[in-house]
C-alpha cells in the first residue's frame, strides 16, 4: 500500500511533522528529503537566489521557479498548523529555512533556567525573576510592547510572555 505524501495524522512524506519540541529531528529528516529530492541547493547551496531575468536566463530561471514551489512545498507541508504562521508569507526556501532554524534553536529564558536548575537544583528561580531576566534581555523597541504589559492587572508567565514578544516579532517583520 502507498503512503500519502500528505496526510491529517501529523507526518509528511513518512516522517513527522515539525511542531517545535522536535526540530533537530524534523531537520534532519527534511534535510534528507530535499537532498533526496534534488532541492537541497535551493536551502543551502548556489541556487538560493532566482537566476536574474534576461533571455538566456529564461529557461533556467523557469526551472528555478518550479523547484522553488516543490521545495516550499514540502516545507510548509511538513510544518504544523502552530508553526506556519512564522513562515506563512516566505517566498524562498532559504529564508523559510533560515527563521525555522533561529526560531527553534535560540535558547529561551525557561530553558536557561532549566539548565541552571540542573547545575544547582537548590537555586530556585522565582516567575517574576524568570520575567526579569528576558525583559532585560530585549532590544530596545520592545520597550513600548514591555510598558503596555506592565500595566495589565494579571502578569503573563514566563511562557505566555515569550509567546507574546514571538507574536510582536513576527509583527515587525
């Protein structure tokens, strides 16, 4: 029987579908896929840029064009409903690649503190100090976004707030 390259039970083309907790493994695999597929250079080779449009360049930069659509295909394919929205309206494979790649290996405050509690598990890190550290680790643009919620009458945790300031990102760009 022949799988689906698609299908509603969270894999693509056999392999799972990214959802965040599992990027090293999502991109090892995606990696493979394209390779497999004749796509990789699309990502990271010497085809990530379309061919510039003269006559000579007609038929190449056509081909381009179709890879291009196969290769982003099968990366939105490959990603969950949750993480679409940070690759919703990227019209290269590189740069889908590129933002997947900073967005699930950047390090966050729980994670940090994570590692802190497993070095010294008697060193407990209270929400609020948690909040502090990434607050005071923003560029200086949030400032406005920071203020706004310092007024709310219920703080966001930790988690909500990372959410937060992923979402305010995603609206600058």
């Amino acid at each position: 029987m022949e799988v689906s390259n698609v299908n509603n039970g969270g894999m693509f083309n056999g392999m799972e579908r990214l959802v965040g907790n599992n990027y090293k493994y999502w991109k090892m695999c995606m990696e493979a896929y394209l390779q497999g597929q004749d796509l990789w250079e699309l990502v990271a080779g010497s085809d990530v840029v379309i061919p510039i449009e003269t006559l000579e360049h007609g038929e190449s930069r056509r081909k381009w064009k179709i890879k291009c659509g196969k290769a982003l295909f099968a990366l939105r394919t490959s990603i969950s409903k949750e993480c679409i929205e940070h690759v919703r309206d990227i019209s290269s494979p590189k740069e889908v690649w590129d933002t997947l790649e900073k967005l699930f290996t950047r390090k966050n405050t729980a994670s940090i503190c994570a590692e802190i509690l497993e070095i010294d598990d008697k060193e407990k890190i209270s929400e609020s100090r948690l909040r502090r550290y990434l607050i005071r680790g923003l560029k200086k643009e949030y400032v406005p976004f920071i203020t706004s919620i310092q007024g709310w009458a219920t703080q966001p945790s930790v988690e909500e707030l990372e959410n937060l300031l992923t979402n305010q990102e995603a609206l600058a760009k």
